[in-house]
C-alpha cells in the first residue's frame, strides 16, 4: 500500500522534518535493539521525527493526543542500513533511480541506502556528490548517502580530491565493482584517506585472473562448460590490501568476502588490530553456485557465488561476529543484458526488498541468532559509516520497522517495486514481512495485506 506522499530526505540530514509536536506511539510491540541488546515487550514514543521514549511502560499506555499503532506483539526494531546500493542516476535511469531504489528500499525495511558512484557519469567530483544529495531530497523516501569514488573514472590510476569530497558529502570511497590493481596508487589512497579520516572500501579481485570467466571455478562450472575464476583473485588482492594497511594505518573495509580463505585474512588482521572490517551479501549467505542450475543469469554475480562449504563459512562467520555487516549488493540490470547465454549476461541482482526477508531464512534455520543479524544491518553499518540511525535510544533517529517474523510470502518479480526485476529469489518462499516502514517519524511503507501498485 502507498504511503501518503511526503517530502523526501536530504542526505546529510533526517528527512524533512514532520509538523511541530506530532506524536506517534507503537504499543504492544517486541522491542528489539541489537546495539543496546534490547529485547522485551514494551512500546515507544516518536515525536517530531525521534525517538522521545520507549520501553515496558509504553506497552499499553498510549500518551494523549498521539496516534496509536498496535504492534500486536510483532518485532519493532532499527530500520535497516544497506551500505552497498548500485543506481543507474545519473545516466542509466531506466535501469533504477534513486526514487524507484527509495521505494524498493522502504519496502523491504531498508531507512538508509548509501549508493556507488558506478554511474554515468562516475561520482568522482563534488558536483555530482551534490547532484545525488540534491536528487534524494527532492525524489527518494528514504535516507540516501554517496559512497564517492576513490580514483577518477573509476580507473584506478589516480587518487580523485578525497577531503573536498568528504567536506561535500561522500561518506566513504571506493573504486565500485573494480579493484585498484596498482598497488602504489592503492597505497597513497589509503595514506590520503587516512589524514582526512576516510574510510576506504574496495572490491577484492584480481581483474587479470577474472577477466573473461562466469562463475566460480571447480566441478559446476566444469559441467556447465563455463570458464570459472579461481578464489585466488579475490585473496590475493585482499591480502595485499592488509598488508597495506598495515603499512599505512589507513581504514579500510572488504566490501563484500565470498570465500572460507578471505574471512581467514580477515580474522588474521583484526587478530593484528588492524582497522580492517569486512562485509557480505545477502546472495552469498544464503545461495551457492548449484542455484546456477540451468544457467539461470539472474545468479550471475560478482564476486561469483562460491561453494556451499564457503557460503556456510561466511554463515560461521557472521554468527561469530567477523563479518561486520550484510548488504544486498543491489545491482539492477534490465532484460537486454541478462537475457543472454550466461557467459555474456551482465554480473548483479537485485535485493533491497528481499534483504530483510532472506536473512531471516539464517535466523528460522537457527544458524544466525536474530540479535547478531540485525546488528549487521543496523548498528554495525551506522558505526562503520558514521551514521546516526541503526539503533533504539532517546533522542535516535525514528527510523524504524515493524515485522511479522513469522508471516509466509512468495517473491513475485514482477510485484517488486525495483525498476528492474533481476532477482535470484524469484518465486522463493520466505517468512518474515515488513509491516510499516517510519523513516525520521513518518511512514514511508505500510504493508496492508494485500500488495497494490
């Protein structure tokens, strides 16, 4: 169900502020909030865009004057923080905009995106960091931050000004979808980074060894027929990238692991008490390279999906905290470039709307408990980023969702709210719904049982 329209965020503050002195309150809730370990029946009160109060005393008791939403004891936590969001605005909008990702966002339970700056033109100058804050406040539902380029073009050739962009916006830098080969290039970004405190995130793999494969390599892509890259391309350019840091002291975040050996580097860094963090997608905790099945395109991703004793790793890793954050690695891409024999199919998925979903196939099957799942989707990624969600407090942002955990649903493609429709959990059974979505107090996404476009 649409949600009454409303003015839209700025990215560099709360959207736009509701009417003075206008009250929500959740009653009969299940508070839950992974940074302060919350978990009890209880309510909260939002009031002029935060969270005023909360807790056992609200449960029943509503404030006069306030609008009253009845939980019925279904979960109300942090909106969720998704810190890997490719965009096609500017220049590939009919792929997504930033209002159409907004919208997908919302639905799924997702407050924040932070968008790539893989775009048409790259987001490698203050104007463009300015044209994305500009787009959101006037067209996105939801909060929307720029992760800038680190290089110009993309290239990986040479560092682009990371303190006036900084100053401009951008909340982190990173090369997108391809890694900074040059290890000297690689090495001052960091030191650069470093005396502005800028995070850097990168995409781990070695383009030479990837260059013109499928999917991972082993028995599956032998059978399909299909070149297959090895794991080495992601771990050698990552371990570099540690040793680097170690040199620099730069920060630096994996942006998204897929392996059992590259969660070994991790683990050895941060056992160094190096600023290292890493991420991973949705697709990679919960798909393996046999859902490839029949060359089905909308699994062809990048890094590639992995064996399934990687993705239970990556499992193990999460549940034991060494993975910092998940994210849904959203990548639009329309029908002209996946409809092709896989080999040339484009790489990416959609899953903004699914990422919340899917991850609670981990919490159902007992692999993950829901604190620690929700942490690396709330809390985790507003402590990494320096954002001021992510977390159930006075005073916080009232950027929140409310779940049924249990209610069972079919994904239909077709009935998403993303431009594109290039979903690997295309007709998947999940079970976990998000009810409403508020985002700085007011409701950006109520689901009322039945889906209306």
């Amino acid at each position: 169900m649409k949600s009454p329209p409303r003015k839209p965020s700025d990215p560099t503050r709360l959207p736009s502020e509701p009417p003075a002195h206008r009250r929500t309150v959740f009653i009969n809730a299940r508070l839950i909030d992974p940074a302060s370990g919350r978990d009890e029946p209880g309510g909260l009160l939002v009031e002029d865009g935060v969270i005023a109060d909360l807790g056992g005393h609200l449960r029943r008791n509503a404030p006069d004057g306030a609008e009253v939403i009845d939980c019925k004891a279904h979960m109300l936590c942090p909106g969720l923080i998704d810190a890997q969001v490719f965009t096609g605005e500017p220049g590939s909008e009919h792929r997504e905009s930033l209002k159409t990702a907004s919208h997908a966002a919302a639905a799924g339970g997702v407050t924040t995106i932070v968008v790539m700056p893989d775009t048409s033109p790259v987001i490698d100058q203050v104007a463009l960091v300015d044209f994305i804050q500009r787009r959101a406040r006037d067209n996105a539902v939801v909060h929307v931050h720029t992760m800038a380029a680190m290089t110009k073009g993309l290239e990986g050739l040479e560092m682009t000004e990371i303190g006036l962009l900084k100053r401009a916006g951008a909340i982190a830098f990173t090369n997108g979808k391809s890694s900074v080969t040059n290890t000297k290039v690689m090495r001052n970004t960091l030191l650069y980074a470093k005396d502005h405190g800028a995070l850097i995130v990168h995409h781990n793999e070695d383009p030479y060894l990837s260059e013109g494969t499928a999917m991972n390599t082993g028995a599956v892509s032998t059978r399909l027929g299909l070149p297959g890259v090895s794991k080495a391309a992601e771990t050698i350019i990552l371990e570099r990238d540690v040793r680097l840091v170690e040199m620099t002291g730069g920060r630096y975040h994996a942006a998204t692991i897929s392996c059992a050996e590259s969660l070994e580097i991790i683990r050895a860094a941060k056992a160094r008490k190096l600023p290292v963090t890493c991420g991973v997608s949705i697709n990679h905790l919960t798909l393996n390279e046999n859902d490839i099945g029949p060359y089905r395109t909308f699994f062809k991703l990048r890094p590639p999906l992995r064996r399934e004793e990687d993705r239970m790793a990556m499992v193990r890793g999460l549940a034991a905290g060494d993975i910092d954050i998940i994210v849904s690695a959203h990548d639009p891409q329309d029908v002209e470039v996946k409809r092709r024999p896989f080999a040339e199919a484009a790489d990416g998925a959609i899953g903004l709307e699914t990422l919340l979903a899917v991850s609670l196939r981990l919490y159902h099957s007992d692999d993950v408990a829901l604190p620690v799942l929700l942490r690396a989707m709330t809390s985790n990624p507003a402590k990494l980023l320096s954002l001021p969600g992510g977390k159930l407090e006075k005073g916080a942002p009232a950027d929140l969702i409310l779940v049924d955990l249990g209610e069972p649903w079919v994904v239909n493609k077709d009935a998403l709210k993303a431009r594109s429709k290039n979903t690997p959990f295309d007709e998947a059974k999940l079970q976990g719904r998000v009810l409403r979505t508020m985002v700085a107090g007011e409701t950006v996404y109520h689901y009322a049982g039945v889906e209306r476009t």
